[in-house]
C-alpha cells in the first residue's frame, strides 16, 4: 500500500525517497548507512560517519525542501528518531509514511494520521500464500489445513 501511495504522489514532491525494510537494514548496516541512503536521494557525498553528524545533515539539506519519505517496516523509536526525528527537518507540505507494527511508535512520534491495512478475507489469503509457498494456487497434498490455518492467522 505505501508503495502505490509513493508511486501515485511523488510527482508532487521535490525529493523523495522510499527506504524500504528498515528495520532490518538498520541491525545489518547501522543508521549511518540508513542516514547516508536518505540523503543519497540528494546526491550529497559529505561523508559522516556518526549518528548525530547524520541527523544535522538531514535537517539542513532537507528543512527547506519539499519532501516525500516512506520509513518501512519500523519497529523500534531509535529508526524514527535517526531517519525523521521532528517535522522541523523537512520543509513545508512534506509527508513521512510511516509502516509499522507497533502503532505505539506511531503515538510517540505524534504522526498526524494513520491507516490500518486489512487483512485479506480467508480465500485470498489462502491462495497469495500457496503461490508464495507453493509456487501455485493450491497447497500441495497434504498441507491444506496446514495452509488454511496459517492464511487464517496471518490474513
């Protein structure tokens, strides 16, 4: 969903960046790496190689422009704070999407709105998981309940 949101809008944005799996990206690489990435988008090549240094440099290449900024996959207030730490580092009419688990980092972070995806009905869910695990429509023999409880608990 934050990707159709980010294809459909971004014309209407001077830079934009979609920074996806940043969760993982964050325990495997750091928030410098995450830092430099945002601000790649602008092709600034000052190196850093700290957190703050990071969160200055966002501010100021940043605070003056219009921006679109999609943080995917949140899950911990330290990516918030690192990546878009107060609306004063982006300029007038920017928008920072927010996916996450956890709509209690959405609270702390005080975002403006939220939306919740919803899951999928039981048949759909179904069947994205058997082209996913199966690479076809239907569970291979033997695995329907199986597959019928976890598109059942996962939606």
């Amino acid at each position: 969903v934050a990707r159709a949101v980010y294809e459909a809008i971004q014309s209407k944005f001077q830079v934009c960046c979609f920074m996806r799996d940043v969760r993982e990206v964050s325990k495997a690489k750091g928030f410098v790496h995450l830092q430099k990435l945002l601000l790649s988008t602008l092709n600034v090549s000052d190196e850093f190689y700290d957190i703050e240094d990071g969160k200055k440099m966002i501010r100021n290449w940043l605070c003056k422009k219009k921006v679109l900024l999609v943080l995917d996959d949140i899950s911990e207030e330290i990516q918030l704070e690192n990546l878009a730490g107060k609306q004063d580092w982006f300029g007038p009419g920017s928008t920072v999407i927010i996916t996450t688990r956890y709509m209690h980092l959405l609270e702390i972070h005080r975002v403006n709105g939220t939306y919740k995806v919803e899951g999928l009905v039981e048949e759909e869910a179904l069947r994205l998981f058997c082209l996913k695990a199966f690479k076809r429509d239907k569970p291979e023999e033997g695995y329907l309940d199986l597959s019928k409880d976890i598109a059942k608990y996962t939606g």
